[in-house]
C-alpha cells in the first residue's frame, strides 16, 4: 500500500507486487511528488509535512497506470468527485482523514447527500471514517453511500483479541445491520433511501 496526500487529497492505491514496483518508483523519481515524511522540529514536538506540489496531474497518472477500478480518498465537495470523475477515477472514499489536521472540517457523512446526489450514478461512493456500528453504516447507504470502511474497528479487535476478536465484530456489525433492518421494516438494502432518515437543523 502507497499512501500519497496533499492538501485537497489523498490517493490510495493497492497494486500487485509487479505494478507495485513499476508504479512507485516511478512516483519516487518523480520531483513533483514524495512520500510523507515526520519531521522534528525539536524534542517531544513534530510537524507533519504534506507535498504541496502534488495535484491532480499525479492522481491522473495513477489512475491511468493503474488501468483499472481506482479510489480517490479525501474527496469533501462536488467539485471535486466531479474531477475525480473526469481523471478516470471509478470510485472516490469520502474522509476528512480523521479531522486531526483540520477539526472544523465537516463529517465525511454530513457530505454523503450532496455528493450522492451529484455524481452517485456515475461512480462509487464509499464512505470512509465514523463508522462504530451496524446502525452509522445503515445511515450511510441510505443517504446514498455505496459502502463503508472502518480501519481503526478491525485494530482494535484484532488487538484485544487477534482473530477471534476480529471475527467477533464483523459478528456484531453483521447482527446490527440485519436486526436493525427488521426494525426499519426494510427487506433488502435496496429499500434504504434518503426517506428513511430525518436531519437535524
């Protein structure tokens, strides 16, 4: 995995061990790109620097050397799925990364509709980040997402309880999910829709 970010987004790309190679070192060479690095500026402070150069020209790239389904993450506004459309991307992950650089930063849900709305027949819509359980994962399909991912979910189990843990939240998730459909009164999946949810003003 290449994690690669900048200021408007961040890439990334999961490639086999032969396009791995090719694709990456050709990133690295490139001036215009590089990869994340933690600097100290002195003890116990550190600054997180991001490549101010990379642009959509390089996510352009990728996707094209990819030549295949390609996820841009970090996407926040129409805009800008709608440029991922027109770089080739097949699906674009919406996150704020965590909302740690910038804490004002809307919730990637809050922004599932607008998107969804926009460019959902056009490319998948994944949700990425605030997802704790079967009911926020509801939510999100029904406001328009196509699917959800959670990372830190899948750590944590896996710390406390290796593959048993693991196996025991997607148990979890999988029993939510069904037992909260039931109470919803939806079959399938294809009866969430925006209808099924009230915003708060």
């Amino acid at each position: 995995m290449s994690i690669f970010r900048s200021t408007k987004f961040e890439t990334l790309e999961f490639f086999d061990d032969s396009k791995r190679r090719t694709l990456v070192c050709e990133l690295r060479k490139s001036p215009r790109s590089r990869r994340i690095n933690l600097r100290l500026k002195s003890p116990g402070s550190a600054l997180l620097t991001f490549p101010q150069r990379m642009g959509w020209k390089d996510a352009e790239y990728c996707a094209k050397k990819w030549n295949g389904p390609f996820a841009l993450k970090g996407v926040m506004s129409v805009d800008d799925a709608k440029r991922a459309i027109d770089i080739g991307c097949t699906a674009i992950m919406i996150s704020n990364h965590g909302g740690r650089q910038l804490d004002g930063s809307r919730s990637p849900f809050d922004q599932v509709k607008e998107l969804s709305d926009a460019v959902g027949d056009q490319l998948e819509i994944i949700l990425d980040g605030g997802i704790r359980r079967g009911t926020h994962v509801l939510k999100a399909l029904a406001a328009g997402a196509t699917a959800c991912s959670f990372g830190k979910m899948f750590l944590f189990s896996l710390g406390a309880g290796g593959q048993a843990g693991v196996e025991h939240l997607l148990q979890n998730m999988h029993d939510e999910i069904n037992r909260n459909m039931v109470l919803m009164g939806c079959k399938n999946l294809s009866e969430l829709n925006n209808n099924k949810i009230i915003y708060r003003k």
